[in-house]
C-alpha cells in the first residue's frame, strides 16, 4: 500500500515509540502487512493473528524489496532495519494516526453502533460520492488491524474518509476513535451484541458513545434518537452540535416513515416530502438514509444528488443478497447476526411466512443471554407465523424448541446435514433464506447447493 509521502526508518521508529536496528536513513513508501504482497522500499509490519505469525515472514518480506520491519521485542533473528516496539498492531494504529493528522483539509466520519455500521457507511458513500473524493473502510474492516490500512488508503486528493469503528471488548471505541479523529460521529444503534464481554446492553451503549469522545468543537453527532439510552448519551457527552434521525419521533431532523417493507425493498417518506424505494428492505437501509441524509446536510450536498445517490445502492454482500440458480432462490444474510438484526430479517420477511425455509444458525458472543436470546427468536419465528425452519449450532437448538409445531422444524448438526435435507426436499422451487454470525459460515450452504 503505497502512502503519499516519504519518510526514512527513523522517522516511523519515533512514530512507534520503537527502538531502531540498521539504516535510520532508508527510505520508506509504503507499507504491508502481508509479505506476499509487499512492495519494493514498503515497511512491513509483522502481526501476529490466531494463525499465523508475521515474524515468521520478515526476512521473506526482505527479500523482496521491504525497508524495513515493525518486529516485537519477542523477534530474535538477525534482521538489519528493524523498528522493536510492544506491539506491531498497537504500532500499526500510532502510524495510522500519525498519517491521518496529515491530512489538515480531510473530512472524517466515524460511524459505530450495534447493527448497521456496515450498511450505513456504504450508504454514505453513494450519497456522497457524486459531490466528493470519498475513501471508506472495505468490507467491514473496522478493527485495529482494518482502520488503520483505510487510514493508508487516504491520497491528497481524498476529500472525505468514512470508516466503520467496530468494538467486541470494552475500550476499544476509545482507542479506535482516538486514531480516526472524525469530524462527524454516528451511533446507529443500541442493542444486545457481544454481551460476553459487555454484560448489558447499557455497558455497549457506554461503549458504543465513546465514538462521541473525540469530536472536536465544531463536530456534529448523528444519534438515532429511536435507541436505548439515547438521553443518557446526550447527557454523558455535551456535543456543541447534535443532529437526529428516526422511525417514531417527527421532530428528529430526519424523520422516515415506513409504507412498506419487505427482505427486496422499503417504501419510505422522508420528512413528509421525500419518497424513496430503497434496497434491500428492512430498518438498516432505512436508519442508513436517513443517516446518509443528515450527512449530506452537514457537508452542503443537496438533496436531490444524495437522494440519486441512495437510489443508486443496491445492499452489501452477504447481507440480504439475493442468489438464485437451479431451482433455489436464497436469501444470503449469512454474513452476521445479533438479536436485532435476526428480528429486522425475520420481521422483513413475514409477507412470504407461508412459503419461505427459514435457515438460522447461531449468534454468537451473548454470554449468558445466550440462551434467552435464541429462545426469543424462536418465539418471534412462531409469531410470525412461519411455517418452515432449520436450525444448526448449539444454541440455535433453543430456537427450534421454542418455534414449536411447524410444517418443518429440524435441528441439525452440520452444513452437509442442512444441504442434504434441502435437496431431499420435492418443491419444484425452493426460497430460503439464511442468516448466522459470521463464524458459522452458513454461506457454504449455498456453495455446496451449487456443486451439487
């Protein structure tokens, strides 16, 4: 990833708070994490992750042309240009926020929340994209490791940096957002995600809010007022200036109301005068314009060219993506899933209940909630009237006991297990639809469905 700028080894040792071995004057234009894509006079950072270890691969980097290394102090080879700090991805945001305060005349919005991130942002983008030079995260790189390489993806004509702000501990919307810096700060929403590690929804909306922390004077919050403890947040975090958004209260700045939702599309009014069709439906996309709108306000876009821009935006990977090939036609939402989320899904898709096979996996990181949580949603699968599910994880068992007497409700033990009762099934035609924490990786079903 090459930067704009140059530095020498020296230079980025001070920015690290690292000690230096070798050539302090060398040269430096880039950087990588992976040396199998480093380029010549790029520095590489070794990190180390669940499977592999970076440092394993300095001298490879090396022999390709790199600088110089970030190393830990546990490296023990001879490597000459070497920068040893404490940690390479504590390391890694330092740089990033070294090279983001650069950038004097740059735009930054920081977006978190317990769903939406992803979908907002990329929202943003289109709304703005017409009107300004926009970089933004990738996917959902919103991690120590994700920020920091969009924070490197910044050019001097780069205009505007959207990048997601993620968190599954408590302190890391602190850190992150100390790195991003941005001028406008969106929470989403508040809701029940990684309760292992935050306990209650109120520690994650502790959590969450501290995206506000870092505003500077003239910043601007956009809150959408529908979440919990959205007066407790304006309280805790007196911002010069706060802007709205919301489904239920019409004097927020945005307010939508919805006509009509379902998995393929929302029918929406905005502010009693503006009707928009989004896609996909359900509240992500709603929340995201109205979001995307309040920052189109902000950074004088008009209207008109945000609302072409929203029109443009046709959903995210992997998030109520419609496949369809031989008789299936599935809904692939298999990218994450809380409680909120799973009740956004399920509530888009009632209008088809009759008809639809439900394939729900796991969600993960809720603790000791775990079990009440999968057990509300089996509740919600009974309420609204669904009359085919498949359930696969340890926890999704709960779900299929509280679902109850339906025309099909199984829970299985594996992908192969779901895949091989789907094709046993005789419909000419087949809808599923699909939704799981990231970790199940229930798109394989639909992987195996076409091999097949």
């Amino acid at each position: 990833m090459k930067w704009h700028m140059r530095f020498n080894l020296l230079d980025i040792a001070k920015i690290v708070h690292g000690s230096f071995i070798g050539d302090s004057g060398r040269i430096v234009t880039g950087l990588s994490i992976d040396s199998r894509k480093i380029e010549k006079d790029e520095i590489f950072v070794a990190i180390k992750g669940e499977r592999f270890n970076g440092e394993d691969f300095v001298e490879q980097a090396m022999e390709k042309g790199a600088s110089g290394a970030i190393v830990s102090k546990e490296f023990n080879r001879k490597v000459k240009n070497i920068i040893i700090v404490k940690d390479t991805v504590e390391a890694l945001g330092r740089l990033a926020k070294y090279y983001r305060s650069i950038f004097r005349n740059l735009k930054v919005i920081g977006i978190t929340g317990s769903t939406g991130k992803t979908t907002t942002k990329e929202m943003i983008y289109y709304a703005l994209r017409n009107s300004y030079k926009v970089v933004r995260n990738e996917k959902s790189y919103n991690n120590f490791i994700g920020v920091p390489l969009t924070i490197f993806s910044i050019a001097p004509q780069t205009e505007i940096l959207i990048s997601e702000i993620g968190t599954n501990h408590p302190d890391e919307i602190d850190k992150l957002t100390d790195i991003v810096r941005p001028h406008i700060a969106i929470v989403t929403s508040i809701g029940p995600s990684h309760l292992e590690f935050f306990g209650t929804v109120r520690n994650v909306a502790i959590e969450k809010s501290d995206i506000l922390k870092y505003l500077p004077p003239d910043g601007v919050a956009i809150l959408n007022r529908d979440m919990p403890y959205f007066n407790e947040i304006i309280e805790a975090y007196p911002v010069n200036y706060i802007m709205t958004v919301s489904t239920k209260n019409k004097k927020s700045d945005f307010y939508a109301e919805i006509n009509y939702m379902d998995f393929e599309r929302n029918e929406i009014t905005i502010n009693g005068k503006y009707q928009l069709i989004l896609h996909p439906g359900g509240m992500g996309t709603v929340y995201g314009a109205l979001f995307s709108l309040a920052v189109a306000k902000i950074l004088n876009v008009p209207i008109e060219v945000a609302l072409r821009g929203l029109n443009e935006f046709h959903g995210v990977n992997m998030r109520k993506e419609v496949v369809e090939f031989d008789r299936y036609r599935i809904l692939n939402d298999a990218y994450n899933a809380n409680p909120d989320s799973m009740r956004d899904f399920l509530i888009t898709l009632r209008p088809y209940r009759e008809d639809v096979l439900l394939v729900l996996g796991d969600m993960f990181e809720l603790g000791e909630y775990a079990e009440f949580y999968h057990r509300e949603v089996g509740r919600l699968v009974k309420e609204l009237g669904f009359r085919k599910l498949i359930t696969i994880g340890e926890m999704s068992h709960y779900t299929s006991l509280e679902a109850g007497d339906l025309d099909i409700n199984l829970h299985l033990e594996s992908v192969d297990d779901v895949v091989n009762t789907i094709e046993d099934m005789p419909e000419d035609k087949l809808f599923i639809a699909i939704k799981a924490s990231r970790a199940m990786q229930l798109e394989k079903i639909i992987e195996k469905l076409r091999r097949q």
